[in-house]
C-alpha cells in the first residue's frame, strides 16, 4: 500500500511523570531557550505540510497550559490535547483514539525530543508511506556486551544495533491493529515499532540523527539547549533543507549552535568512557567532576559514543543513507544494507 501524498496526523506523547527528570515542573513544560520543552517538538511537526492534524497527549493536571501554549505559539493544527494513560504505550492509545479519522498515517513523536527536524520527520513519514512502518535509529558503535552478576556473559555484534529513536511511522490501519493486539495479549512496549513487530510487520529503519536526543534527566537539558542554537532564526532553515534533500548527512552540524551541542555530546560521550574506568575510584570521580564535562551525566542510551581522536564524530557521522539509487538504506562506510528488511 502506498500513500501519496499521505495524509498524515500526529500524536505527541508527552504525558509522562518525568521520575528521571525528577523537577518539580512537569517535564514537558520545562522551559528550554524560553519555551516549554514539549513545544519544540510540536513546532517541528507543525512545519511538515503532510501533517495535517496533531494530537498531543499531557499529563491530566496541566492539560489546561498545554491548551495555552498551543494557541500562544499558533499551533493550529493541533486537534486536541488530551490527558495520557498509565505507560507510553497507553498514551500512545489514546492519542490514536483521538486522531482525525481523516488521518491514514499516524506520526509519533516523543514531546521529550526537542530537537528533532522537519526533514528527519518527512525522511520517517516517506519510509512508513511506502513500508507500512519506520522509525528513525542510529547504529550503535560501542561494543555491547551481555552480563550477570557482575560478568561478561557475551559480546553482541553491534552492527546489527540500533539506538531507536522516535520519529516513527506507520500506516493507521497497522498501528491500531498492533495496539489492539498488544491490548488483548498483554505486551508492553517501550515503542509503537515494537508492538508492529509483535504482528510480524517489518518496520523500515531510517537514519536518525544523534542530535535528536531525548530529554530524561535534568543534564540533557543544557545539551538540548545548546544543539537548538538560537532557535528559529535563519540557520533552523539551514538545517531543516538540508535533512530534507539529504536524510543521512549531517543535519545537525549545519549551524554555528551546533558547535556548541556538538561538544557537549562529546563532553558527556567522553565522561561514559571517564565513567567506565573510574567507577573503581570515587577520588578521581571529584575531581573529574570540575570539569565542564561533567556537568553532563552520560548515558549510553543517549549518544552515540565519540572518541578524544575524533572530536566532531558525535554529531558529524552520516548514519544510514535511504537513497533508492544506491539500492536502499546503506551503512557510511559501505558495510553494505542495514537490515535484511530494507534491501
Ligand atoms: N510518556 C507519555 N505517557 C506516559 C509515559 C511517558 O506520554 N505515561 C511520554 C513522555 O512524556 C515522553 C515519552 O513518552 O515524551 C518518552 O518517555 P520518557 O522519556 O521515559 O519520559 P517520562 O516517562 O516522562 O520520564 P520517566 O520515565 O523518567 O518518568
Ligand atoms: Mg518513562
């Protein structure tokens, strides 16, 4: 099945209680370059033509500042703003419940990840139209290991890894249907792509961007800030144009703000590296920790892992390329097709 032009509704789950985050404000209406976090992200989906309506999902006692900053900021696609569900994946259902029936393909976007792009949108929206499914990923480039009780029990082949993000995307027809399944057998999923996995669905990876970070505890908040640059001046068209005529390369280095994010990616990919050979020595620890870099608590699930000898490598790397010419989605270096799905 193929939809063209699709006609696309959105569902931005921003209903969480922000544990990790643990501020005092709910996380979505966190302030970030003077606006709420959730904001940054309706505002990309808003620039996508093929979004027609959005539908954001809010924690049910701030549902009425959402509603103000959606009319305050012109969001106009914006349908409705409706409380969440226990888990993700229950906000997720309600928000399709809620969608526009006019809507044949469903968007869904973290309203935790500020700084994805109208091109990484549409790269995810033209990969579900044609697929049936697609999620934006990052290969994973640390070596991933398997433990218990404190040992290595195996290494994994990391070529075959991703770090999923969202965007992702899927035909209404399938992902009601996965939600409906899910529902009935009990599955929990810490994505939609998962529970259409679950039907046995292939899901079309498409190349994110390690820019595209989600904000989970309070250090994220100054990395996102810096990769947002000076948010929607001239240098925002910059980059959203070149993601669009070119998904995989480089979207998030385009800009003089980027500078900034970029190091500090590379501050916190530095510190896991720092984090891993220090654990044993909470001395070195303090110390370490006057260090700029150290203001951000690195995670693995965040970043793609960076090395002293490749500074700009965070951001900079070209992740997977979707050119049809070149015969489907490929790794940069050639490695050859990312999944057995995508050839
Ligand atoms: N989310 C949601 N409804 C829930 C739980 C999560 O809409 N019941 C949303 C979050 O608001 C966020 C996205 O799903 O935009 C990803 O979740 P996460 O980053 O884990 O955010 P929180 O669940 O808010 O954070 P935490 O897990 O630390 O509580
Ligand atoms: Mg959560």
């Amino acid at each position: 099945m193929s939809l063209e032009p699709a006609t696309v509704g959105a569902i931005v789950p921003a209903a969480g209680r922000g544990e990790r985050f643990r501020g005092a404000t709910p996380k979505a209406l966190v302030p970030i370059r003077g606006r709420p976090l959730v904001q940054h992200a309706l505002e990309a989906i808003h620039r996508v033509d093929e979004v027609v309506a959005i539908v954001v999902v809010g924690p049910a006692h701030v549902l009425d500042a959402m509603r103000e900053l959606v009319a305050a900021a012109r969001l106009d696609k914006v349908t409705a703003v409706i409380a969440g569900g226990a888990d993700r994946q229950a906000s997720v259902a309600r928000g399709l419940e809620a969608l526009p029936a006019a809507a044949d393909l469903v968007l869904i976007h973290d309203g935790a990840r500020p700084c994805v792009t109208p091109g990484l949108v549409r790269a995810v929206v033209a990969a579900a139209a044609t697929a049936g499914a697609a999620t934006a990923a990052v290969p994973i480039e640390d070596t991933v290991k398997r433990g218990e009780d404190g040992w290595v029990t195996s290494t994994l082949d990391r070529t075959q890894l991703y770090r999923v993000q969202t965007p992702q995307a899927f035909h209404r027809a399938v992902l009601e249907r996965a939600h409906r399944e899910a529902l009935r057998s009990g599955f929990h999923g810490t994505d939609d792509a998962a529970l259409v996995e679950q039907l046995g669905h292939p899901v079309r990876l498409v190349a994110g961007d390690a820019g595209n970070l989600k904000v989970t505890v309070p250090e994220d908040l100054a990395v996102a800030e810096a990769l947002l640059g000076r948010g929607g001046g001239p240098a925002d068209a910059v980059r959203v144009e070149q993601h669009a005529e070119a998904p995989a390369v480089d979207a998030a280095v385009v800009r003089d703000g980027d500078e900034i994010g970029r190091a500090l990616l590379e501050q916190r990919a530095d510190q896991v590296v720092r984090d891993s050979v220090q654990a044993e020595s909470a001395d070195r620890e303090r110390r370490s920790a006057r260090d700029v870099g150290d203001r951000f608590r690195a995670r693995s699930d965040d970043f793609v892992h960076t090395s002293a000898t490749s500074p700009t490598h965070a951001v900079r790397k070209p992740v997977l390329s979707l050119s049809k010419e070149q015969g489907g989605p490929k790794l940069p270096d050639g490695r050859g097709d990312i999944h057995p799905l995508c050839r």
